[in-house]
C-alpha cells in the first residue's frame, strides 16, 4: 500500500509541518525539538511501515505512531498550561492529533482483520 496516498499520512505530515511553523519562534529549544520530533515520528513511522513487507513489521511501526501522537497530544497540552502554545492552535492540534490516532487504530485494526483472515 502506499502510504502516500493515506489520509493519515497527508494529516499527520501536515500537522508536522504546522507544528514547525506556529513553533519557530519559540525560544525553549529543548521543549522545541521534543514536540517538532514527535510531531515530524508521526508521518515517518507510517510511511516506514505501510513500506514493509510484512504483517508484523506494518503494524509494528504504526503502533510506534500511535505512541508518538500520544507523546505529541501531552507536550501540545503541557505547551498550552505554560503558555508556549496559544489556545485556539492548540486546541486544533489535540483534535488532530485524535483525529490521527483514531485513523490509526482503524488501520491498525484493518491490517489485523487482514492478516487473521490469511491466517
């Protein structure tokens, strides 16, 4: 499949891209290089796996970007509570940050079903 051609991959990838923009100004480059590589493990973990070959290595990759979107929603949380991320993008940035987690799950159950029927 190609991962390309996902919606999760075009959101999540977008998301990254948004997260380096509305963050460039931010002057705690620890907190900045956290969040940008959480965001950034997002699409890279899908698009790495959605390219194996197998079952295992697929779903172990998309499980690692379920992780990473988990690790994103907290540090855009924690962004928000010490005032480095505004409210409204902030809050645009949780419910994708669901969003993507949700499609992920899908996709995840989706491979499962797959392979349990090949099986």
């Amino acid at each position: 499949m190609n991962f390309e051609k996902l919606r999760v991959w075009k959101q999540s990838a977008r998301l990254s891209a948004e997260l380096y923009k509305g963050l460039r100004e931010l002057k705690d480059f620890g907190f900045h290089s956290q969040i940008t590589r959480s965001g950034l493990s997002i699409p890279s973990n899908i698009a790495e796996g959605m390219s194996r070959f197998s079952y295992k290595d697929k779903r172990h990759f998309l499980v690692i970007a379920r992780g990473s979107c988990a690790e994103l929603r907290t540090q855009i949380y924690i962004g928000i509570d010490i005032g480095y991320i505004d409210g409204l993008p902030g809050r645009e940035w949780l419910q994708e940050t669901r969003d993507i987690s949700a499609m992920l799950h899908g996709l995840i159950t989706s491979l499962d079903n797959e392979q349990s029927i090949e099986s």
